[in-house]
C-alpha cells in the first residue's frame, strides 16, 4: 500500500527492486510470485520515480541505454512493466522481473550490473 514512499525515501541513491514473474498457479512460490504481487511491485516503483527526477537521478532506464537528459515525471509513470527478463537497471531507480518464483538468485546479474556504476568497478569500465 505505501510501499512506493519507502522506496522514495531512499532517493537519490540507486535501489534494484526485484520480483519474479506471475506464472504457475496462485500459492505455488516455486513456478510463481504471486505473494509479491509484480503488478503492484512495479506500480510502487513508478509512483517513486518522480522523487528521484525530482533530485536529479534517472529511474527505469533500460539497461545498456544512455539515461535522457531529461527524464520528467509524467514520462516515467507512463512507463509499462516490461517482460520478464527485462532489465531497467540504466538508472538511479531500477526494477528487474525474472520468469519463476520468490527468488533474488535470477537477479543478481542486474544488480551486480547496477552496483558496478555506484561502486566506480574496473569491471564497468572495460565494457
């Protein structure tokens, strides 16, 4: 219910929420999230992003892309959950869904990626 004002609290620095995929049937944490709810998750993540744009950091920049110069608030809440698998690590504020269940293993890659950025790695910088 508020969990969109815990993550803007963490603004301006970089937060990766993660969350799998709804598929299997609903209770089942081993084909599905559905105790997570990755509509939901990603709407709480939206509804942050302005507090980050408003403090200067991007939010929801797919991965390997330049962030904009400008990234105003109405163009990231019209931002559509994308598919699993699908990395919106390009930016301050990111979210990454993985296809299965209740697990943060599938998105370490996308987080280690993200972290790479923050922490200035060698790594980030030979790509």
């Amino acid at each position: 219910m508020d969990g969109h004002e815990l993550i803007a609290l963490c603004a301006p620095r970089p937060v990766l929420v993660t969350v799998g995929s709804n598929t299997g049937p609903i209770g089942s944490n081993t084909q599905g999230d559905w105790w997570a709810d990755p509509t939901c998750t990603f709407m709480a993540v939206t509804a942050a992003a302005p507090v980050y744009a408003l403090l200067g950091e991007q939010a929801l920049v797919p991965a390997g892309q330049p962030p904009a110069i400008e990234n105003p608030p109405s163009k990231i809440q019209n931002v559509k959950m994308p598919p699993p698998e699908t990395a919106l690590t390009g930016g301050a504020l990111a979210f990454r869904q993985h296809k299965g269940g209740h697990s943060d293993i599938p998105n370490w890659p996308a987080f280690l990626d993200l972290a790479a950025r923050y922490f200035h790695s060698p790594v980030a910088k030979a790509k």
